[in-house]
C-alpha cells in the first residue's frame, strides 16, 4: 500500500503539493519536472520555436517572467544554435519599477542571459509616474478619462516590440499564464467584446515583419504552480505589485475564478480548452487588416496615426 | 429641483424601484410598463410572432412563466388573428408539480387562455419521481450516473414538442430570462462546451416542419425585475424550488453572476449582447444536421434513435 504521503509519480519522494484537479500528490523533484513538461509540451504542441530562433523573453521581474526564463534557459541550454535574451521595459514607477529592474537583472547574470532594458522615458519622453499625474489632472475635468493601465498596457507593448527588434530577436516570449488567460476571456466577455477572445492564444503568428511573432509558454500553468515553482527552486522575483492596481473588474473575475476553481477543480483549464473550441470560428470571421506605417513614427498600424502615438498626442507629450 | 423620492419616467408617482444599471428610479406603473415595453420591443426586434401566430407559451407555475403569460395575454389581446394557450408539462415530482399546475390553471382561467397538460406518465409511462428512484438505485453500482435534471432536461423538451403539436401551435414560447441566457452561456464555457452557445439566443427558428420555432420574449428581462413585476401586479405563482435541484455548477455560477452585477451593474446584459457579437461566426462553422424519424417514436431526430427513446431504452423503460 502508497503512503498517503508518498508522490503518486515516482512512488518515493515525499509529497510536498497536492494538484486537486488531477489527484496528484507530488514531490518536489516530481512538480519540478511536471511544470517543465507542461512548458514543454505548450511549446511544442503550438510550434513555439524552432531550432535556431532568436528568443526574447519580456522579463518584468514579477514571479512569471523571471520563473519562465529559469525553465527557457534549462530548455534553450539544449539547442545550442537558439539564442535566448531577456527584455525589460522601465515604465517609470518609482519604488515598485526599480526593485524589479534589479531583481530581473540579477537573474539574467545568474543565467548568464543578455538583458535589454528600455524605458518610457526614452521612447516616449515620459515617465508613467508623470503621466498619471497628467490623468489626474485631467480627469478633474474629463470623465471619460481611461485608467493608468489602458495607456501603460499601449506603450508597453510598443517598448516590447522596440525592444525585441532592438535585440534582433524574431520570437517575443509573453510571461501571461493560464490565469491571466482565462481572466481575459472572462474580461472580454464581460466587457462586451467577446471578438477579442480570439487573440487570447498561446501563439500569435506576426502580423507584419517589423513584429516578432508572440508566443505564451506558461499559458497552461496556473499562477498557483508557478509561485509554488518559484519557491521551491529558490528564485527570486518581485513580489509588490504594481501601485497603479489592475481594473477593479479584473480583481473580481480573479477572484471569481479562484472561488469556482475551489468548488469545481479544473474549471480554468475546461474555460481554457472550451475557448480552443470556439477559436477557428472567431478567427475565420474577422476580417484581416491592412496595416501602414504610422505618419508620426513609421511602426505599422491600421490607422493613419498608431495607438501610441494617438495616445501621447492627445495627453499632449508628442 | 425633483425629490429624489420621484419618478425619474413620469416625474409624478413616488418610486419604488431602483434600477442601478441604468440609474433609472421607477414608479409601480411605469417599472409595469417598462418591463412590458422590454417584452414588446425583445419581440419586434427578433420578429417573433406574426399577426395569425398560434403561440403555446410552456408554463410551469413558476414566477417567469406565468408573468410572461399575463404580458403576452396583454399584447396578443390587440390581434385578434393570433391565439395564445398555455402548455404545461406534469413531470410527475409529488408535493412541488401538483401545487404548480394548480397555479398554471387558476392563472389560465383568469386570462381566459386554454390550458394543455400532458405528462410524462401519459408519454413515457414513468413519473419523474419513479425515474429518480431508478437513477438512485443505478448509481450505487454506476457511477458515471447522469443527474435526474439531465433526465428531465430531454424529456421535458421533448413533452413541450407534442404539447405544442397538440395545441396545433407553429410557436412555442419559453420564460427564459436573462440570468437563465447568461448563466447558460458561462455553464457552457465553463462545462467545456463553447459552442453551444450559438444555440442560447431569443429566437430559435424550427429545425423540422414537426417542430415549432421557439421564442423568448423575457431574455432581455433580468429575473429580479420579472420578480418585481409579479408582486406588483399580485400575479400568484409557485415559489417553491423543485427538489430535484439544478446542479452545483449553475448555482455556483448564478451566484457568482449576482455577485458581478452587484458591484459591476449591467454585467448581465454586457455578456448577453458580448454574445451576439459572436453568435453569428459560430453559427456559421457549424454543419448543418440532416434530421430523420426515430425508428421507435418517429419523431425527428439526428441519430437512428432520438435521445429520449435512448435514455429510456437505458433505464429499462421502454
């Protein structure tokens, strides 16, 4: 007879999780590896890479992204003709950005991986700290004014794609894992924009080739086991979050899941999966685009002026 | 300057409703005749019923269906050409069926609308009740056992299909409400199934000659205004739950629902309408089915036997 104690994998390690949607009990090597596995497999099962790919991580310094680029670089040591850099956008947010900057560079030098750090202020010649307090005093007047996250969410993945040009790399690695990625099918539903769950994939191919094509490898792992992850291989990441707090709607939903997940373990994983069902009738209905340069900063764009730019100009930065 | 305590429609009753998603504060009449205009304008913009439409509305006794009935008894009495009859189905659950179908008929006589019971005992030759007690029997020795409301679910539709036949209607009307349609829509995303979804939508047009179009006009109404409406109005109804309950998953999900519209007011609507905005690229992937007679009932169906003939045949019925 199994000890109730034992890890139902290898039948000799200690149990030290408990994975209630599968009735695993595992060990600390066992999770270790089935984490990786997962990784693995989400990586081939989408065709993430291929052998000599030129792989940029999007490292904020959060449990996610620095926990990913601890997997990658385990993963990419065994295909010697890939090469793997991590990239970081400085948003500009005093006493939360900087800890994490240094927390993401020290596990690049642990790595051994090259880092690109790229900063609002240089792209766009604003920090996001002053421009919250632009809103702020915008919104005393205006109340339609969008919240911090919707201009930070713009401008950060235009610093991303920079950044991963900058790095010549023509894979962009997403830390967003299986919550996030049901939250923002939720979201979107919730929203009224159900259209959108179509871009919620583990893989997007590039839309131009000025874009390196976006690839999720932890979008099946639950936030859970990533920290659990984390803590177990003793990596070390920011864990403050971010002072200007995702929408309130977002924290509900989360919070939502987490309740059901408790009362019907796997739900993300069935809403995860359920999606993949509806996907390829999303995507064969919307119409594609036609992208041109930007007149103001020559990115592509489906409009005559891009989002960032529309953006800064209207706040009156550019 | 208006007294807060005021009408914000009429801007004379005293009001007594508060309707937070869209700030409104309501009067008993005007809350009446909005309710009732929601109705009339779910029906014209779906084209539900024609001027000579022989409509069948599925009472059970409950609060929607019997406040549909007296809305609909209200708006069919401006065309003459079209005729209204409930139909109500007696499934056989001693102590809750009987107190509602006593309910259905006083409501029917007051409108002056003919009444049409059949029951499963008369169609399949077994109670609910009886069916239940098989299941209960079966599930000690199974244990991929289906829930009595899975039973039900088929056979019920399929009751609410001869009753309306027998009626001689060409449409059937359901009291599906909004919290039914969104509690639907995520039970479904959540039960893995997504594409299902293209089937919760307020007018189904009929799949076979032998079968009616069905119609809800109250898919628009959330269910504590229906309830509102019905104390208003003095309309009686059956308010005791049935004692087979809906499973753990819907209630769940119903629950979490309120919760969202608590702190996020028109959540419910916001899913709804998210939905129509992809309804069509799913309708539009899905094959169309080839129906033929079940070679027991003769009843349409899509396999050799229709499904009520199968679970049936299962439990040693028929």
């Amino acid at each position: 007879m199994t000890d109730t104690h034992t890890c139902t994998l290898c039948r000799r390690g200690d149990a030290v999780y408990m994975r209630v949607y599968s009735g695993e009990k595992l060990c600390a090597k066992c999770f270790t590896k089935s984490i990786e596995n997962k990784v693995k497999s989400t990586i081939s099962r989408h065709d993430m890479f291929k052998h000599d790919d030129k792989i940029a991580v999007a490292v904020s310094g959060g449990k996610d992204s620095v926990t990913l680029l601890h997997i990658l670089a385990k993963i990419e040591s065994k295909f010697p003709k890939a090469t793997l850099c991590a990239v970081t956008v400085d948003e500009g947010i005093r006493g939360y950005r900087d800890e994490a900057l240094k927390l993401a560079a020290e596990n690049c030098r642990k790595l051994g991986v090259k880092h690109v750090v790229i900063s609002f202020k240089e792209l766009f010649d604003i920090k996001l700290d002053d421009l919250v307090r632009l809103l702020t005093e915008r919104s005393k007047c205006q109340t339609n004014a969008l919240s911090p996250c919707a201009y930070c969410g713009v401008l950060r993945r235009r610093a991303l794609n920079l950044a991963t040009r900058e790095a010549k790399a023509n894979k962009l690695v997403l830390a967003h894992n299986l919550d996030d990625e049901v939250q923002t099918i939720l979201l979107n539903i919730m929203h009224g924009d159900a259209l959108r769950i179509a871009r919620v994939k583990p893989a997007l191919e590039e839309k131009h080739p000025m874009f390196a094509a976006r690839v999720k490898p932890l979008s099946e792992v639950p936030e859970k086991e990533i920290a659990f992850y984390a803590y177990l291989n003793k990596i070390k990441f920011q864990s403050v979050p971010c002072p200007f707090a995702p929408t309130a709607l977002r924290t509900d939903i989360r919070t939502m899941l987490n309740r059901m997940e408790e009362r019907h373990a796997g739900t993300k994983f069935t809403v995860f999966k359920s999606i993949d069902k509806i996907r390829p009738a999303l995507e064969a209905s919307i119409k594609e685009v036609i992208l041109q340069e930007c007149i103001l900063c020559g990115e592509p764009t489906t409009d005559e002026i891009c989002k960032p730019c529309r953006m800064l100009r209207e706040l009156g930065v550019c």
